[in-house]
C-alpha cells in the first residue's frame, strides 16, 4: 500500500487544491473537467453523490485527457469497484473501514481515506497508508488540530477538506503535515449551471497558484 501512497501524490504532481465537485448535469462533466485542467488543476475528484456520478466520471476519463479523474464519497468495496471500472485513477472516501483497506490492497488504484482520531490514523498506518483525508476539516478542528499531529504521527500526511475555501486555504497549506487541500469553491454550483467554464478556468488558476502563508 505505501507504494499506492506515491503513485497517489505522483499523479497529484504537486497540485495544492484538488476540487470536489459534484455533478447534477451530466452534459457538465466534460466541460468542467476541461476549464479546472485548464486552470491547473488536473486532479479532480467527482463525489458519488449523484446518479450521473460514475457514468460522468467514465466520460471525462475517456475525452479529457488532461484531467486526472477520481471519485469520493466512496464508502463500500461495491463503489470502489464500480468507481475503478469507470476509470477513476484514484479513490476517495470520508473515512476508512477494513473492507476498504482490503479492496484497495486487491486493486492498483490508490485509495485516500478519510481519518482524523489517533485511532484511526494509526489504522492506516499498519495498512500502510500515510497519505490521508482529513474531513471534515474545520469542524474537526482545523490546522490546529492537525498542527498537534504532527509530532506523534510524523510520517502522516493529509488532505483536509470540509470548509475549506479561498479564505482559508493558505492557512492550511502551511501546516507542515499538509500536502493539499479539498474544496468544491472552484466550481460554484451556480457557475456549473450557466456553463461559465472561463469563469470557473480562473478560479481554477488562483487556487493551482496557492501557497502556504
């Protein structure tokens, strides 16, 4: 698993935001897709919250070519499947079970799992996953909380996402155990509705410039 761990930050290729969007139109996928790979970010993550969500993640896997495409809200072995047959180059989920860590251990697509206690933290590390969700972020207590991380459990790295958005991102990010975060601002829903793909391709390339403050 610790070798899935890389390929994971691999394709994330150093990219601070990762955007979570959610599909309600399917005739949206591609167009989104392309305007957030425009904007810099490549690696995006389709939740399965919708009915279109693993068709529209098989379509832009199959014409954008400059995305990198997975799928969150992933919470059973069922979905992990389904959402690796569709294409997806990586998995995540809001938090980690056994069965997960088994299907993720029997496929070659890495699996980011959400964890937020020492517990459950320490779970993934005997599966040999370091690289971690943490969600939800703000509610969960925020870059102090994961500042009190770091010292007992060094190796980790995550992902926080949960109200996280252009106001806050920064502070995140420069929290060392940060590697980047998850946030749907890049694609407001409203955005996504009117089609405006210049608009969202901007917001796009403010949040790939981020860095940590």
């Amino acid at each position: 698993m610790a070798g899935k761990t890389e390929k994971l930050l691999s394709l994330l290729d150093g990219q601070p935001v990762i955007p979570v969007i959610k599909i309600k139109d399917l005739e949206n996928a591609v167009p989104l897709a392309r305007a957030l790979a425009a904007g810099g970010l490549r690696m995006i993550e389709i939740t399965l919250r919708t009915h279109d969500a693993l068709e529209a993640i098989r379509r832009v896997a199959g014409e954008v070519e400059d995305a990198v495409v997975g799928a969150g809200t992933v919470l059973n072995p069922k979905q992990f499947d389904e959402a690796a047959a569709a294409g997806s180059k990586f998995i995540v989920s809001p938090g980690l079970t056994s069965s997960l860590i088994s299907a993720a251990a029997d496929s070659e697509v890495p699996l980011l799992p959400g964890a937020i206690t020492p517990g459950e933290i320490m779970t993934a590390l005997e599966a040999g996953i370091d690289f971690l969700k943490f969600f939800p972020a703000e509610q969960a207590g925020g870059t102090t909380f994961l500042r009190s991380l770091a010292s007992p459990l060094a190796s980790v790295r995550f992902c926080p996402t949960g109200g996280i958005s252009a106001l806050n991102a920064e502070e995140y990010l420069a929290v060392p155990n940060v590697v980047c975060v998850g946030g749907s601002w890049v694609a407001p829903d409203d955005a996504i509705r009117d089609g405006k793909w210049d608009v969202i391709e901007s917001l796009a390339r403010q949040a790939s410039a981020l860095k940590p403050i």
